[in-house]
C-alpha cells in the first residue's frame, strides 16, 4: 500500500466511524506484536519444536503438563515485561469516544488492553494471568509473577491456565456477548488477526450478514488475511502507526 493509498483508506474508515452509532472491534495477536509479544503465525505455530496446537490443548496439557506449564510460563514471563503500544491506546480512545456503544472483543490472553486502560474487553480465549483449579474449579487472578511448572490450588488440586485451548469450546456468555454485540454494531474494526482460528473469525461475518445494512468492517494488518475478502476497506501498516492515525483524523 502506498502512503497515499493509506492515508486515503484511512479517510474512508473515518468516514464509516464519524456515522457510526455502535463500534465493535476484534483483536489478535498482531495488536500486541509492536509489545514485543510474539504471534502466533509468525512463529510458523511453533514453539521450541513444539507444534503450539499441541501445548495449547487439553491432551498436551495431560500429556505433558510441566511442558505445557514452561510454556505459558515462558509467555507469561514475556508479557510481564510488555508495555501497552499506541495501538493499545488508541483503541482506548475509540471507547472513550463511543462509551458503553463500543465493545473489544481480543483473542489475545495478554491483558494488554486493559492495561492500556480499555474496559469494555470481552477476552474470547482467556487469560495468562489467571488459573483454573481442576479438582475446585476455582478461577484465580495470579498476575504474570513466576509459578514453576506444577502449581497446585490452596485445595491440593492441579492448576491449569484459564485459557481456552484448541478443542476447547468459549466462555458460554461471553462468547454470547461478543456474538451480539458483532451483530448489532455499524463498523466492526477487525485489528491483528489472520482471521483463521474459529468461532472467533465468524464474529466478521456475523457483523456483516445479521443486519441489512450489515456493519462495516475495517481490516487494520501488515497483511491481507482470511478477513480481507469481507473487509470494506483495509489498512494494511502497524496498527500501533495506523490506529493512532485513524483516531487523529477521526477527531478533524
Ligand atoms: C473449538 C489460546 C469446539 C491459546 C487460542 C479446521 C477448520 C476450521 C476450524 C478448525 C479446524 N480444525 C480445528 C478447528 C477449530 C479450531 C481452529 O479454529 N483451528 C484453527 C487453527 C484452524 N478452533 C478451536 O479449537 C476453538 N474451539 O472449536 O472447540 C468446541 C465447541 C463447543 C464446545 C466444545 C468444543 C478454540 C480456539 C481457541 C484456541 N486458543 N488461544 C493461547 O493463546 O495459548 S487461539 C490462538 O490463535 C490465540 O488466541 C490467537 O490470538 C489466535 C488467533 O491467532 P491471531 O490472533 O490471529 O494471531 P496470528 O499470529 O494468527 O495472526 C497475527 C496477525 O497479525 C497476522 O495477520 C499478522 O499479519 C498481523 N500482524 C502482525 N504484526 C502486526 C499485525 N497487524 C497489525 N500490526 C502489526 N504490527
Ligand atoms: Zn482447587
């Protein structure tokens, strides 16, 4: 894309916000990359040899789960010292523009946006910063501190992360939440996602197909993904430069 090419792009996603009552967005691992938080597709879905659908799934998990355990530590480690990016904070922006008519719906399990300062986060896939007993089912915040590769709940029982792992189905209402919200919004901001993992990429046809007219969707990717053919327009540049760009002209 030229710089021309985007600037114009830019204007056009401008547009399709400056009309828009509700704004949905759906993040993925690109938001954070400019944290310095790898992500997924870039890793080839690798991690030290290890295919990451076999760490980041319940029979790794049983299989192996001081291996599984090394690697979200390992994340979590990495994400202890990550800072939000410009992207982050622009997106924040976007909520306090839109208030209680704007939703982040993230893939991501890094907590960044809310340490950007974004509260109206629904996390689709969980979080590093919390575990699950196995034996209580008690769910506890542990922040990003170390945890060795075996911690055990206060009631004996193994910890798992509180992350939806593949084969694993979503937070019942949460996913609800982001299904309705993906449908009723004007413009769906689709951020960092190669949009290849499901349900989450059917948020963009939800948004698309459930109204008429359906919502806009505006892709923001160093790349065109599986979403590009259902994008409006697309932004293709760092959604850290790009975001921070949108809300600028945004405000003109
Ligand atoms: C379920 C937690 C059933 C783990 C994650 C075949 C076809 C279709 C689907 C399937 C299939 N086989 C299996 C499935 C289902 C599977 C799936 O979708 N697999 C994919 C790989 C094909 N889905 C599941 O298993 C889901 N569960 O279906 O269960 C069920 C139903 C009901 C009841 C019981 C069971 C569960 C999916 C959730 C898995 N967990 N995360 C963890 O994080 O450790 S998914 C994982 O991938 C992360 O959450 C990540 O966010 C997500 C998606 O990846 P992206 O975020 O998009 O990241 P990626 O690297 O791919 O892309 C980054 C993008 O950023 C790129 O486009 C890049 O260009 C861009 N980028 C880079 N830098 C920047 C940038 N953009 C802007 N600026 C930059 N600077
Ligand atoms: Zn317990």
């Amino acid at each position: 894309m030229t710089p021309e090419e985007l600037d114009a792009a830019i204007s056009k996603a401008a547009d399709y916000l400056k009309v828009a009552r509700r704004v949905a967005v759906l993040t993925g691992a690109g938001v954070s990359a400019e944290s310095g938080i790898p992500t997924f597709r870039a890793s080839d879905g690798l991690w030290e040899g290890h295919r990451i659908e076999d760490v980041a799934s319940p029979d790794g998990f049983y299989r192996d789960p001081k291996l599984v355990w090394q690697f979200y530590g390992g994340r979590r480690a990495n994400v202890a010292t990550a800072k939000p990016n410009p992207g982050h904070l622009a997106l924040v922006a976007l909520e306090d523009r839109w208030g209680e008519d704007f939703t982040l719906v993230t893939q991501n399990v890094d907590g960044l946006h809310q340490d950007a300062g974004s509260r109206r986060v629904l996390e689709i896939h969980g979080s590093l910063r919390r575990t699950l007993c196995l034996k209580c089912d008690e769910v506890q915040d542990r922040g990003l501190g170390p945890l060795g590769d075996a911690p055990e709940c206060h009631c004996g029982g193994r910890l798992r992360p509180d992350i939806v792992w593949f084969g694993e189905g979503l937070p019942v209402d949460i996913w609800e939440e982001a299904q309705i919200k993906a449908s009723e919004c004007d413009v769906l901001l689709v951020v960092g996602t190669s949009a290849v993992v499901h349900p989450a990429a059917s948020l963009i046809p939800i948004a698309r197909q459930t109204r008429t007219p359906g919502a806009k969707v505006i892709e923001v990717n160093m790349t065109r993904t599986e979403a590009s053919a259902l994008a409006d327009v697309g932004l293709y540049g760092p959604s850290g430069q790009v975001l921070p760009r949108l809300v600028k002209r945004l405000g003109a």
